[in-house]
C-alpha cells in the first residue's frame, strides 16, 4: 500500500511493511522503490520495519520541487523518519548514498547507521585513461553523458541494461518497461538531467562528520568507475576513524541490492547485527 508525506515542497510516496528496527530505503536517479522489492522482503524476514521511498520527482512521488540535490534528499529522508519515528538505518543507492551521508551527519539522532550502495558520495573525476582501457567503463560514461544531454528514457535504459551485467532479476524486463513508462511522462527525465549534474560535493564535504557506523557495498562490475573498489575504499578513508566498512559483492553491476539481493541483504544484516554489539 502506498502512502504520501507531504511537504513543502511536494509528496513523497512511501510504503511500510513489517514490524522491528525501522530501514528506510532510499533508491537511486532514474529508478524507483521497485527496485527494492526483494531486498525489501528479506530485510522484513530478518526482523526489520522497512519504509522505501520514491525519491522526489519519481515513482509517484510528485514533480515540480525547487531543486534536486542530494542535500534536498536529506532533508526528505529525515522527515520520513520524522513522520515514522525514528532513529532509522538510511540505505542509499547511488545518488541517495550521498543523501544518507548528509542525513547522517546532520541529524545524528535520527540515523542510526548509513548503508551506501554504489553511491555517489564524493566528487567525480573523468578516467581518461581507463576510457581507452576500460570498455565496460567508457560504455558507461558515454551513455550517462548521453542521457543527461538528451534526457533521453531510451539511452537511460540502454545505461541499466549495461548496469546489470550477467545475472538479472527476476522481473527485470518488466521493471526496465515500467521504469521506461514511467520516464516518459512529462518531467520526468527533466529531473533525471537535474540529478545528474548535481555534484556530490555536498555528501563529500560532510563525510568527516558522520557518526554513525557506516558500510559501503560497491559491485565489481559496476560501470560507474574504473575501479569500483577503490571508490569504496576511498569513500570509507574519509569517514572518522573506524566508523566505516567496504563490502564488495563480485560480479554485481551498479545494482547490486537488485541484481544480488540475498548477498547485499546478507551484508546489511550481518553489518547491523555487529554495529549493535559494538
């Protein structure tokens, strides 16, 4: 069942299942809280509360907000928790990593422990040398550059297929047909293109400052870097001091919560279980 939190700015769309800790799920640009669905269900399995979102501008959550940066997911993400009654473990895919770290940071009672997949945390650099070496890589930048200028569903989708290299959900081609649909209604690519360019520079400024455990699943397949485990690495080298961990889940594209959703179920677990003792 869907439920709406309105703002001021406009309507976030919700569902809530099971009973326990509360998780909120956050997904990633150009994606829905469909893309959580079997993550979702063994998260409830493993005793949690689990709430995944639409991020603003997608899903049914509504269109025509201010602006879309991930620091404008934050505040989204914590007014959820808010609403639910929190603390809440955050987990972000992609561009709503970032959102969990500012969140994270910015409210420290509300979160009480940050899961990043993939995620755009810190600021980006071109490879160029990996763009001659790395063809799964120079695929990916090309097509990312190519659905920012063009806001385009069609190279948006061709960027997913190329996304989820090898093993593919159940269902995938069903979600990639619905995401299409669902992108091609007015506004919505808009808000891709938007996302896109925003830098993450607002997540990286504020790694330094989250105090909350935090674990980084990267997929070694992801199309995203050049070397997807170093991002990781890297982003955990700028958490404080002990705060942070790297999961990598091999042959998981920039999807791993869909493509792998028993391992990176599996992962945010055993993470939450260990942080709870610590």
């Amino acid at each position: 069942m869907t439920d709406f939190l309105k703002t001021d700015g406009g309507q976030l769309a919700y569902e809530v299942t099971g009973e326990g800790p509360l998780i909120v799920l956050a997904h990633g640009m150009g994606d829905n809280r469909a893309a959580y669905r079997e993550s979702a269900a063994l998260l409830v399995a493993a005793g949690y509360r689990v709430a995944a979102t639409d991020l603003r501008g997608h899903g049914e959550s509504s269109t025509g907000w201010a602006s879309y940066t991930r620091t404008d997911v934050a505040g989204d993400l914590l007014a959820l928790i808010r609403h639910l009654g929190g603390p809440a473990v955050i987990v972000g895919h992609s561009f709503a990593g970032g959102a969990a770290t500012i969140a994270a940071a910015q409210e420290p009672a509300l979160v009480s422990a940050i899961v990043e997949i993939s995620p755009f945390t810190r600021a980006q650099k071109i490879e160029f040398g990996a763009l001659g070496s790395n063809a799964r890589y120079r695929k990916g930048m090309l097509l990312l550059m190519g659905t920012g200028m063009l806001r385009s569903a069609g190279l948006w989708k061709r960027y997913l297929e190329h996304a989820y290299p090898g093993t593919r959900p159940a269902g995938f081609a069903d979600h990639l047909a619905a995401l299409e649909s669902d992108l091609r209604r007015p506004g919505r690519m808009a808000v891709v293109a938007k996302m896109g360019m925003s830098a993450p520079t607002d997540a990286g400024a504020r790694l330094g400052d989250v105090q909350c455990p935090a674990l980084v699943i990267e997929g070694t397949l992801d199309p995203d870097w050049a070397d997807p485990r170093a991002e990781g690495a890297a982003i955990v080298s700028e958490l404080p001091a002990g705060r942070g961990r790297l999961e990598v889940i091999e042959g998981a594209g920039h999807y791993a919560h869909a493509q792998f959703p028993a391992e990176t179920a599996a992962a945010v677990v055993s993470f939450l279980n260990e942080a709870a003792r610590a």
